[in-house]
C-alpha cells in the first residue's frame, strides 16, 4: 500500500464489528474509494463526527489498488451544516451521494463529476432544494458519464440548458417540462442502476409531503 493525501466526499458509511466503519469515498485523485476506519466509532477524538455523508474532508489513505484501502486520519473537514437544516436539503444530498457510488466505477478519476457533487452540496448548504436542482445534478451527471439521453424535443430544452451553465439555480423549468424531464431522466438513471436507491424512496417522500 502507499499513503496518499486527498480530498474526498463520504458517499456513505458501513458499520463494521463493534467499533470499526467501513467508508465510501469519492476522491478527487482517486474516484470512488471504499476504506477501512479502524476505531471509527469508539474513539471520538480520532474522527469526531467527521465521518458522516457528504462531509467533504482532507484525508490521509493507505491506498491498496484491490480491497479495502485505509483511512489513517482526517486534517480537516467540511461538514455543510446547513444539509440538516431542512429534510429537503438532506434528503437530495443524499441522493446525489448514493447516486455517485451506483454509477460510478471504483478506483476511476472524475475529477468533473466530483466538482459537480462538491457544487451540489455547497448550494444546499446555503439554500433550498428544489426538484431543478435535482434534475440539474442528475443531467449533467450523465453527461460526465457518458449516459445522457437524447434531449431533442422542445419540451426538454431546460435540460438542455442545464448542461450550458456550471451553476445550479440558474434553469428555471415550467410544470410540463419538470415533467418531461423527470420522465426521460429517471428512465435513464433506472437503466443504469442495478439496485433500488434507498436514499429515493426518503427524497421521493420528503417532496410529496412539501406538496
């Protein structure tokens, strides 16, 4: 293994033993990343409450090119307070986490995909979600992916535009388009995805309970 320093996003996190985390990484240098934290959960004073998704952290990894690489320790965190400010917030963050970690392959630099994630959870921290910002981070997703479906109809030109701008909430979208785009995205997105996304079942309430 070699020790390496990175910035990365926690996709998600595993619990391992009695004390010990399992935790999903997206790095900038390295992609997606599953590490090992020794004594995660019963030494607050190795971690603290840093290890949590969507916490993006400084981090020191011994990585391993197979299995599980090993987190050594955190030099510093931002923890987005404002992501658990409203169910809203929490809950499309996420998602755009889990999202990540089902598309993504292991160990495989996406270094335009990461900013975007980082942009996701930044605007969160400051403001309200709403459904074109989730349709915003899921087409340009795609595209980064290679996966983006055809956007030729006319009621698909916020879709469209989404992937013109680098800033989430400059696309507006009309009852109809939101719609449309909902259709086609979510088509796409099943299709790529080999297992239910739990983190939508909780954004799918969270928006019909604000209806």
């Amino acid at each position: 293994m070699q020790t390496e320093q990175c910035q990365a996003i926690i996709l998600s996190t595993l619990d391992y033993g009695e004390s010990d985390r399992i935790i999903s990484l997206f790095s900038l240098e390295q992609g997606r990343i599953r590490a090992f934290a020794k004594a995660a959960r019963a030494s607050r004073k190795r971690f603290g409450g840093m290890l949590e998704p969507g916490n993006r952290l400084e981090l020191t990894l011994q990585v391993k090119d197979q299995g599980l690489s090993r987190l050594e320790r955190v030099e510093s965190a931002v923890c987005h307070p404002g992501l658990r400010d409203s169910l809203e917030n929490l809950a499309l963050a996420l998602y755009g986490c889990e999202l990540v970690e089902a598309l993504t392959p292991e160990g495989h630099a996406l270094p335009r995909l990461y900013r975007l994630l980082v942009a996701l959870l930044e605007h969160l921290d400051s403001g309200e979600a709403t459904q074109a910002d989730r349709r915003f981070f899921e087409i340009n997703l795609l595209n980064i992916l290679g996966y983006r479906p055809p956007l030729e109809k006319s009621g698909l030109r916020p879709l469209h535009n989404c992937l013109l701008t680098g800033t989430f909430g400059l696309v507006s979208f009309s009852e109809a388009e939101m719609a449309a785009a909902a259709q086609v995205v979510d088509r796409s997105i099943s299709s790529h995805t080999t297992r239910p996304l739990h983190s939508l079942a909780f954004l799918q309430d969270v928006t019909e309970t604000r209806k």
